[in-house]
C-alpha cells in the first residue's frame, strides 16, 4: 500500500479506530474524579475535583453541590484540579457532586460522594497540623 493511501486511510478512519493525532489536546470541559469520596458528616473535609479546562477559557466561577447542600471552592489549583471544602451531611448518604461553572455550564459526578461519621472520615486540613 502507498504511503499516500495509508496516510488517507489514517486520517478517514483514524477516530473510528481509536486513533488520536499526536500534540491534540481535549479541548472539552469534563470531570474526571472526585478524592477523597468520602467524607465526615459534620463537613469540613477537603476534596480535589480533578478534570480538563477548569480555568483554561479565562476566569471562571464555579459553584460546588454535594447533593443539596453547597461546598465551598477553596482555589482552583490548575486547569485540571480544584480544591472544594464539603458541607456536611447525614451518615452513610451517598450524593452527587454537581459542578456549576461560570461561564461554562454544568458537570456532575453521580453518587461521587459518601457522608461517613469522623472516625471514619478522611484526615481534614486541622488534623494534619504537625506539633513540634
């Protein structure tokens, strides 16, 4: 087969056969995990949402759900990561995360998050502080 016609072929049936150009970079807005994804009933616990184009259109809001109740966006760390303080919730509810951008629309993570009780819960920012 040419080279020319093997190249043809490449580029017309390239996606159908899982095949990605080398230096493309995915251009969509996604989430693609949530951890810890779990965390204490009381709230307070610090999870990364980590994804694709958070921050990489300019200056972006974003609004954080853990089921019904509303998170607090800490910072964003890069364009693929944020940091979100959880709210709190009622023992063994496992909620879906909704993340509301601003521009940007809406991403969810289904069940992606489980209230457990504090011994039970991952370390928050207070527990890491190191005595000397």
């Amino acid at each position: 087969m040419s080279k020319v016609l093997t190249l043809l072929l490449v580029v017309l049936l390239g996606p159908s056969l899982g095949l990605v150009a080398c230096g493309g970079d995915d251009t969509k807005l996604k989430v693609t995990g949530i951890e810890p994804d779990r965390g204490d009933v009381e709230g307070g616990t610090y999870v990364k949402i980590k994804g694709n184009r958070f921050i990489a259109d300019g200056a972006r809001n974003a609004k954080v759900y853990f089921g019904s109740r509303q998170g607090t966006v800490s910072r964003f760390v890069n364009d693929g990561e944020m940091i979100v303080e959880a709210p709190g919730g009622k023992p063994n509810e496992t909620v879906d995360v909704l993340i509301i951008f601003e521009p940007g629309g809406e991403l969810k993570i289904s069940k992606g998050f489980t209230f457990v009780e504090k011994n039970n819960a991952p370390a928050s920012v207070q527990d890491l502080n190191i005595k000397k």
